[in-house]
C-alpha cells in the first residue's frame, strides 16, 4: 500500500495547494486562461496525478518500463475505441432526448460545433486525460491487490470525484458554484465506465482518450440547462454500475465452474 498512499499524498497535496491557492487570489469571473500566472497553478493542479504516478513508481517498485509500456498500450481491439465514441456521444443524445420530453424542448436551440472534437480532444489530453495515468494507471491496480476489483472501482471513482473539489470555489471555472453532489455522482459513473475499460484493455492510453473526448464534448454545446443535470447523471450511473456488476460476468461465471 506504499505506492497507494505516496500517491494520494502527492497528488492531493500539489492539487488541492494549487488549487485551493488560486480560489483565494482570483476574485473575478474573467476565464482563467486570461492571466498566465492562474493558467500555470491551474495546470500544476491538474497534472498532479500524473506526477505522482511516477514519483509513486520510482520510490516504490521501480517499474517505469511496464508502466510506460501500459500507457501507450494502443493496440486494443477497436470495437473499445467504436465504445467510448458512442457511448460519450450517445448518452449525451439520450439525455437530450429525454429532457426534451418533459421539458420544453431545447434541441433546435443547441448548435453543437462538431468539426471541434478532434482539436478539442487533443488539448483535453493534457487538459484531463493525463490524470489517468495516476487513478486508473496506479490507485486502481493498487487498491485491487487488497480488495476485490468492483469496491476498487468505487473507491476510486469517489476519491477522483473528491479530488475536484477545489474547482468548485474558483471563480470563472466553469464548476464554479454549480451542483456538486451532481458531479460527484456523475464522475462515480464515468469512472466506474473507465474501469471498466482499463480492466478489459489494461491500457492506460485508451483511458487518456476516453476521458479527454468526454471533456471536449462538454465544450461543443451538447450540455443540457442546470435542470437537467440529473438525468445526464442518471445515466452515467446506471452504465457504470451496470458495466461493474455485469461487465465481468461471464469471466466470474467461468472462474466459478472451474
């Protein structure tokens, strides 16, 4: 458990200094990106977990080479790849679907810039997806040695959930003052989903991507208003937990016959 808590102690130490720093000296609503001395401790903050990862790794069991190996492990069957780009676009229809019926409709009044996903996934890498290196790439493996695979999955996920919490008192974030118990929920089931994911590829990388898309397609004009955060929410929850209890079904099954 050395690697476990060397990482959450780097990662919440730098992050939550960072972060909790810059709510106190950004007293306006400009966006963050106006002022470079905010940009470089917000992007500290975020790249903390992948920090750690390697600190974690070079002070512990010294595997650098298998864990490099794992994060450009980009050969996976495609059908994995086809999953994260529908299911991160489709719930995002499905929850607009579903809004729009019992709602006033909001569909003609969205205008999402698709032609944006690829270059907005791109800055989303560093901009998100990297933390994947540290929770998928190295808390969930570690907390999986010690406790079954589905409470690790949980653990993780709320833990990663947490780890935000400072976004939500930075003026000009776009988490400023916003629903928090919806994201905390949210975030669970997504990274329920990315457990998912790693556990069937073992690839970090296809984590990094899967997490980075999610990220660009919030920014394209796909969101639906405050009321109806929860049914985006919902969903995400219901696949998450619906890919933990099922997901390795057929594997528990056959592990129990043997």
């Amino acid at each position: 458990m050395k690697k476990t808590r060397l990482f959450l102690l780097i990662t919440f130490s730098i992050t939550w200094l960072c972060w909790w720093t810059l709510s106190i000296i950004k007293l306006d609503n400009s966006p963050i990106f106006n002022n470079i001395l905010h940009v470089a401790i917000f992007c500290l903050g975020g790249i903390a977990p992948t920090i750690a990862a390697y600190v974690a790794i070079r002070f512990t069991d010294k595997q650098t080479k298998a864990f490099n190996k794992s994060v450009l492990q980009f050969r996976t069957h495609i059908g994995f790849y086809i999953f994260s780009i529908f299911v991160v676009l489709g719930i995002k229809y499905i929850a607009i679907w579903l809004y729009d019926i019992y709602n006033t409709p909001i569909w003609a009044e969205l205008s999402p810039q698709f032609m944006a996903l690829i270059p907005l996934t791109l800055i989303m890498i560093p901009l998100g997806g990297l933390e994947e290196l540290g929770w998928r790439g190295i808390l969930l493996p570690e907390l999986s040695k010690k406790i079954n695979f589905k409470t690790s999955a949980l653990i993780v996920s709320a833990v990663w959930a947490m780890w935000h919490l400072p976004l939500f008192y930075i003026n000009g974030m776009s988490h400023y003052q916003s629903d928090f118990l919806a994201f905390v929920l949210q975030t669970i089931g997504l990274g329920l989903v990315l457990a998912w994911l790693f556990r069937k590829t073992n690839s970090i990388f296809i984590c990094v991507l899967f997490h980075a898309f999610h990220n660009a397609t919030s920014s394209i004009g796909l969101n639906l208003p405050d009321n109806g955060n929860y049914i985006t929410v919902s969903i995400w929850l219901l696949l998450g937990l619906g890919l933990l209890v099922f997901g390795n079904r057929n594997k528990e099954l056959a592990k129990k016959a043997q």
